[in-house]
C-alpha cells in the first residue's frame, strides 16, 4: 500500500477513535475516491503516492469550488463545512508556493522558453510545459495560466 494511502486510512481510524465527525467524513470521501480510481478500468491497481496526491488536490479543488457556490447561494454554513474539509485534506498536500515563488519559476521557464524561440502570447504552450513539471501539486492550473499570461504580456 502506498504510504500516502496508509497515512488517510491511518488517520481515519483516529478520527472515528476521537469523533472526529468532520475528519472522518472527509477522509471517508477522499478514501473513497481513491478505491474509485484504484479499481477502474479493466483490471484493479495499486495506486502511487503521486496518484493519490493527485485525486487528494483533486477533492479539495472541490471542496473550495463547493464553498464558493454556496457563498453564492447566500449558504454560508454550508460553505463553512466545505471550507474546513478543504482544510482538512490541505494537511495532505504539499506546502503551496507563495505567489513570489511562482513568478519566480515562471519567470525562468519563460526565459527558456525565449532561448527556445518561442515568443510573445503564442509561447503559451511552450512556457506551461516547461513549467508544469516544477510546480506539479504546488500550485493550481489556473493560478500558474495567469502568472505566465502576466509575464508574457509585460
């Protein structure tokens, strides 16, 4: 079993030790998605440490996605509870880079890119393949796609 996996079914069992209710939920959930995954397709597998990383970021992209339409919904207690499961799973993810960090490895692989012959908005591409593999699990799609369109543009 991947050591990750182990971890979440380790603190699960904490949790429902301690009534933990919002823990344990979560980690449920998440446990859940992770068996999901591990036995789709044709044939069961066992999952690696960065797979289940990766369905982790996953559920807690949708916790704060869940929190942001309840907020919305003028629901805010509900936008509370997914709040604290996204905080929750955090515990499970690497440290996010701060957004001088980000710049910063933007920055570089936009200045790779540039010795590459890729300029202007149409190096877009080039730039987010070069930088992906460095920030992977350590900062959002989204958050990454607008550092890179700002240096491209400036």
């Amino acid at each position: 079993m991947t050591t990750l996996k182990a971890k979440l079914q380790d603190d699960l069992t904490t949790a429902i030790k301690a009534r933990d209710e919002l823990r344990s939920s979560t980690l449920r959930l998440t446990l859940t998605a992770v068996h999901t995954e591990e036995v789709a397709g044709t044939s069961a597998r066992e999952l690696s440490d960065a797979e289940v990383e990766k369905i982790v970021a996953r559920e807690a992209k949708k916790r704060r996605e869940a929190a942001e339409a309840f907020d919305k919904g003028g629901r805010a207690e509900q936008a509370a509870r997914e709040r604290a499961e996204g905080e929750v799973l955090a515990d499970y993810l690497p440290k996010q880079l701060t957004d001088e960090e980000l710049e910063q490895l933007v920055a570089e692989a936009v200045a790779e890119a540039r010795g590459q012959g890729a300029e202007g908005p149409k190096a877009m591409g080039a730039v987010m393949k070069i930088v992906n593999p460095k920030v992977a699990g350590r900062a959002e799609g989204g958050r990454v796609a607008a550092t890179v369109k700002k240096l491209l543009a400036g």
